[in-house]
C-alpha cells in the first residue's frame, strides 16, 4: 500500500447549495488489501481485488451490523450513486438528499 497526502479543495453542488469538498489523500492498494474506515464506533471496509473492488462490506450482512444502511440515489442530470448511510444520521441524509435535489431510488439493504 502507497499513501500519497494531497492537500486540494473544490465545490461540487449546485448553485445555493455547494459543498466544498477536501481532498487529503491518494492510496494506492495493493490486490486484497483493505482499508478500514472508522465512523463513530462503527468499521467500513474497502478492499482491492484483481478484478476491481469491494467498495461496500456486504450490503444486507455486515454493513447493517455495523450501523449501515445503504441507497442507490440519482440527481435530475440521472447520475446514479450509491450512498452508504450510518443509521443515527438518516435524517441529516433525507435533509442532504433535498436540499441537493437528489433522490433515494432504492433502499439496498432491504433486497
């Protein structure tokens, strides 16, 4: 594993509604090495794989035990994303996903 610190900032968002985004850091993995994401008192896990990644610990498994819920979102220009939300700030999420014009399509950890 490879960590390259990055100190750059840029917005994203739309016009009342921008965010400034900090970028600290580029890492470059090795295959099937993880990195652990801390949260409160809860672990996200990340792995590289030969073929791509494991961008999420199981979506109805470990994820929910950890405290996690996730959700495909898209916005009005339909560009879709997965958002892993922990489960003591669904409200600041549903306030997020408004105020940004964003919309929950599906519930993941509920399949």
């Amino acid at each position: 594993m490879k960590i390259k610190k990055i100190n750059r900032e840029f917005i994203v968002g739309e016009r009342n509604n921008k965010l400034k985004i900090k970028h600290v850091a580029n890492v470059n993995l090795n295959n099937n090495e993880q990195i652990t994401f801390l949260f409160k008192k809860s672990e996200y896990d990340f792995v590289k794989k030969s073929w791509g990644f494991y961008a999420t610990p199981s979506i109805n498994g470990r994820l929910v035990k950890e405290g996690f819920l996730s959700a495909l979102v898209t916005n009005k220009k339909k560009m879709v994303y997965l958002m892993v939300i922990h489960k003591s700030k669904i409200i600041a999420f549903k306030k997020y996903c408004k105020d940004h014009n964003q919309k929950i399509v599906k519930w993941l950890h509920k399949i």
